[in-house]
C-alpha cells in the first residue's frame, strides 16, 4: 500500500467554502440527515470527474486475479471472462464505447503478481452496473480496481504507482503488487 502521508490532498469542501451551513434535520428513519436538494443531477452520473481520464483509455481498469496453477480459480476465471464478455452485450453493460475485456494472461504481467483479465469502464454507468455485478459474480477472485487519472495539461498518465495503491478499491484478498514496474518506468 502507498504510503498516504507521501501525497497532498485538496480539501473535499473546495468550492463549498461560503455555502450555508447544513441543516440538523433528520429522515424519517430517525438516523439519516436530511440533505438540501438542489433538483439538479451531479454531473458525475454523466461523466467522470477529473482528473479520471474519460478518454480512449477509460476512467477505470479492474483487475480479476486468478492463482494460475489452481485448478478451480482457473476453470472459475475462465468462465467468469466468458460471461463478462457476454454480458457487456447486454443493456445492462451496453454502452458506447462498449467494456474493453482484455485477454485472459496466464502469468503474471506489468504489476501483477498472478494470472489475471482485465476490463475497462468508461462511463459512470458502466461503473455503477458491473462492479455491483461483480461484487456478486466474482466467486473466489480477487478483484482491484483502480483509477486512470491524467494531468489535465498534457492528457498523459504520469500517477500510474498511486492509481494502483492509494486511491484502488480491492475486491476480495489484496495481492500485493510488483511495484518495481513503475520505479523503471520513471
């Protein structure tokens, strides 16, 4: 994991800073808070924020890891690439451009210490559709899933160590990663 005091971090009220004070008001359920409504939809349910990257590369990669020389994580990996690659045709994954599914790697590769596929999301929807699906679907995989963040300057990747530690989501086991890979590429 990515040491966090390494990195600096932008208040979360940034732009907030003169908004009126919130109310104590509670839902019905006694416990939640009452939230102002504003009638607009947050444009993240359209696009992703940035600095994800909403271009060709896609805003998020996931990573289904497979112990290569275990028989049943195998067969199950395999079946499982099979149904992601069937399913993105389906309106619940279907959009343009469609999920990338990458092919099944046998050995481990870049970071990756294990055999694993990867997939692309690119919209917000495509998010909020497979990695619920996959929370239920993924079996005894592990899963990361990490961000594609991009200097908004240049449009090029230049945080790829911190994409895949500090800021992942882990499904299942964490594998700890080889990452040596992104000292070379410096």
């Amino acid at each position: 994991m990515a040491d966090s005091s390494a990195y600096t971090y932008e208040s979360p009220l940034k732009g907030y800073e003169n908004a009126a004070p919130l109310p104590d008001e509670r839902e019905e359920d006694g416990k939640s808070f009452a939230n102002p409504q504003t009638g607009i939809l947050s444009e993240s349910y359209q696009r992703f924020c940035e600095p994800l990257d909403n271009g060709i590369r896609g805003a998020f990669d996931i990573h289904i890891y497979y112990y290569q020389l275990n028989e049943g994580q195998n067969k199950f990996a395999r079946e499982l690439w099979e149904r992601v690659r069937r399913e993105c045709k389906k309106l619940t994954f279907a959009e343009v451009p469609e999920l990338r599914i990458y092919t099944l790697w046998e050995m481990p590769i870049g970071p990756h210490p294990v055999a694993m596929f990867e997939v692309n999301l690119f919209t917000p929807a495509q998010f909020g559709a497979f990695i619920p699906w996959l929370a239920i679907n993924r079996g005894p995989l592990s899963a990361l899933v990490h961000p594609n963040t991009i200097n908004l300057a240049t449009g090029k990747q230049e945080e790829e160590e911190r994409d895949h530690t500090q800021r992942a989501i882990w499904m299942g086991e964490k594998i700890p990663l080889d990452l040596s890979v992104f000292k070379s590429r410096k």
